[in-house]
C-alpha cells in the first residue's frame, strides 16, 4: 500500500489536490504521529487498538526514513524527539499491567491473561520503527546529516527499555513469546544506543557521561508514585 493510500485510509490526509489531479499532498510525519497518537487514545475497543497497531506498524514499514524523521523539510514545524517520545509512550500502555486497588491483596493470573498477546503487538511495531531509526541515521537525499534521527532515538530509548524490562522475565503478565520478543527489543535498543551491554545503557562509560538511569527512575515515578 502507498504511503498516500494508508493515510487516507486512517482519513489522515489532506484532501486538497495538487496539479496532479491523482497526488494527494502528504502532510509532515510530524503532524500525522501526532494525530495518530490521539486517535490511538481515544479507541476503546481492544479488537479496534489491535487493528490500529497494526496500521502503524504498516505505516513503518511503508514509508520511507526521509519523511519519517528529516527535520529539514516539512517537519521543521515539529519537535520530531517529543512526537515520536510521545507516541512510544502512549502505545505502551496498551500492553500496561492492571493496577491493583491496594497494597496488601495481589491480583489473579487471570487479571493478565491478554498482556502477553497485547505486548507482543507492541514490541512487533517498536522493532519496525528501531529498525528504520538505524537506517535513519544516515544522511538524507537532501543532505541532511539524520541528526534528528539521533534525538528521536534518544527520546525513545527510555521507554523502550522499561517496556522490555517489564515483559523480558517469567511473570504471570508474559508468555514465551512474548518474553522472546522482549528480548529481542532489548538487544536491539543496544545496538540503537550503541550500547554494549545493558548495564553499559543505564550506567554509562566513564569516558561517555552519564547512562540513563537517571531518566529511567523519572519515567517510572508516575507508576511508582500510585
């Protein structure tokens, strides 16, 4: 499917024709992730969240790293880290744990019964997305150098890790697959981060700064904090 037809399809183009009376102008990857991610948020059928997923993880995959994440055309309008940290964020919590109502009692098996399936959606369409953020950085037909694709790597790698760590280990939340493709999440955020290792990622090398567990902690107070 062109990258024209999916948008109309998700209703996300612009109508307005140019002198090609059969081109459909393409609005900036900028607006359409963030028009994407409300209208994520405002589905409320699990089958429907499905679906979409899956669209978005077509749209990966159809569309080119240029539109996705070159700040120097289209989207110079638009803070493509904040987009795309926005996003990842908001597609997280459709695999998130139920939250128990009190501190002492814990919650039946049953109570995760569809996380397994929901995560496996999830990471499916993150490792798509990683995929095409390593491709993006390198440089642009129009000569940008793909820095932009630097900081939406950077804005992402957080909750990447949190994601993976959260379904990576035998729980009563994760399967086989889904725990296999958790880890396959996590090695790639490594090589996306240019990591060696996980303790490396959240740590850091002495001659690299700091890692990211400082932002990690930051993440997760909102959770830690209910």
């Amino acid at each position: 499917m062109e990258l024209a037809e999916f948008l109309e399809k998700l209703k996300l183009t612009d109508i307005s024709k140019l002198e090609d009376a059969h081109e459909l102008h393409i609005p900036p990857s900028g607006k359409v992730f963030m028009q994407i991610q409300e209208l994520f948020q405002a589905t409320q059928s699990k089958q429907s969240r499905y679906e979409f997923l899956k669209d978005i993880r077509l749209l990966f995959e159809t569309a080119d790293s240029h539109w996705l994440f070159g700040h120097c055309c289209s989207n110079r309008d638009f803070d493509l880290s904040k987009v795309y940290g926005n996003l990842v964020t908001s597609l997280i919590q459709y695999a998130a744990l139920p939250v128990c109502e009190n501190d002492i009692s814990e919650l039946p098996e049953s109570a995760f019964s569809d996380i397994p399936e929901k995560a496996e959606t999830v990471v499916s369409c993150f490792l798509v997305l990683i995929q095409k953020l390593l491709v993006g950085k390198d440089p642009y037909p129009c000569g940008e150098s793909g820095e932009s694709t630097v900081l939406i790597c950077n804005s992402t790698v957080v909750p990447f890790v949190v994601f993976a760590a959260t379904h990576c280990h035998v729980k009563p939340w994760t399967s086989f697959e889904s725990r296999s493709l958790a880890n396959r999440l996590l090695n790639e955020v490594l090589k996306m981060s240019g990591s060696e290792s996980l303790a490396q990622l959240l740590m850091g090398k002495n001659d690299r700064g700091k890692g990211i567990v400082g932002s990690v902690l930051q993440f997760l107070r909102p959770e830690l904090q209910k």
